[in-house]
C-alpha cells in the first residue's frame, strides 16, 4: 500500500516536459547575457574611473620621505598592478613604458 502511495505521489508529480526544459534554458541563457553585459559594463567604467584617477597628479608631499604609491596599471589580466609607482608618477617601471 505504501508503496504504491509513494507511486502515485511521483507520478501526481509531473516532471517538466522537454519543450518547458529548453524554454527555461532560453531565458537563463538570456539572463546571462543580460548580467555579463551589466558586468563588461560596470568593468569598463570601473577601468575609466582608475584611469582618471592615475592621470590626476600626485597630491603635494608635505614632507621630505618619498610617498609610495601604487601602480595604476593592469596586469594582462586585467588585475591591478601591485608594484609601486616611480616616484613623481602614478606607475611602475613596467607600465610607465607603455604610456
């Protein structure tokens, strides 16, 4: 008896026919489209923001000691550049070549 309860509580349970399955596919492909649009977006602006800001100058030192600033490169990777700028600058080395 029980079991075939548990039968019936399957079966009463209609699982999504393929149709319904593609159809949700679609719209979660659409979805990430959607949210990976909203991310290149938001990265870009975030990459103009850092350039805008390694491009203002350096703020006046009040004292003598040299202020270690950090570099305002990216890696190839799109990271920041973790290295400190050359002094009087706002990049390293490495990436003061390519400006």
């Amino acid at each position: 008896m029980r079991s075939l309860f548990l039968l019936f509580a399957i079966l009463s349970f209609a699982s999504p026919t393929k149709e319904e399955l593609r159809k949700q596919i679609a719209e979660l492909k659409v979805k990430a489209f959607e949210i990976q649009t909203q991310v290149d977006l938001l990265e870009a602006q975030l990459k103009d923001i850092e350039t805008a800001e390694a491009n203002q100058p350096l703020p006046a030192a009040k004292s003598t000691a040299p202020v270690k600033v950090r570099c305002a490169g990216h890696t190839k990777d799109g990271q920041r550049c973790t290295r400190h700028a050359d002094p009087g600058s706002r990049f390293c080395w490495q990436h003061k070549t390519k400006r």
